[in-house]
C-alpha cells in the first residue's frame, strides 16, 4: 500500500505557519492546501493552480506555488472540474 505523504512548501520562518501551506502527496497526485483547501494539484508533471478567490495569505500561498505566475491561474470551476476527473480516474474521489 502507498500512503500519502504530508509535507509543507513555502517560506514560513515558524513550523507553527507551515501547518497551513501542506501538500499531500499520492504515488500520482500532488495536492497544495491553503489552509484547509486544495489550490493546486501537480498530475502527470503538470501543475495546476486556482486563481486566488480569498485573501492575502493566501495569495502568498499561490506565489510559492506557481512563483507568481499568475496569468497560468485558472478559475475555482474549471480548476474543481478537472480535479475531480482526476480524483474520479484515480478512485480517490
């Protein structure tokens, strides 16, 4: 069996703030959480990362995600459609 993994990106200076920039990881999907929603999804090599429909924070988020490339973003609906093709073809949904 292949559990996921649990690990945080970004650059908080505390252990204490990297608990809400997490990404979990399966043998073939990577998932960013902001807090406690998924931002991006990396699958096949290619990642993909929701526009930021929140606040500051989490934009911060974003930028370490993607390095601030923000034109790439996609919408909250395209972005939830198409992970949940992959959660679906993955039987993780």
């Amino acid at each position: 069996m292949n559990l996921p993994t649990i690990s945080s990106y970004g650059d908080y200076s505390s252990s204490n703030y990297g608990v809400n920039s997490l990404v979990v990881s399966f043998p073939k999907l990577d998932l960013y959480y902001s807090y406690k929603t998924i931002v991006a999804y990396r699958f096949k090599g290619d990642k993909v990362v929701r526009q930021n429909d929140w606040a500051q924070t989490t934009g911060k988020h974003l930028n370490w995600i993607d390095r601030g490339d923000k034109e790439s973003r996609i919408s909250g609906e395209e972005f939830e459609a198409k992970l949940g093709k992959i959660l679906t073809e993955l039987n993780l949904a």
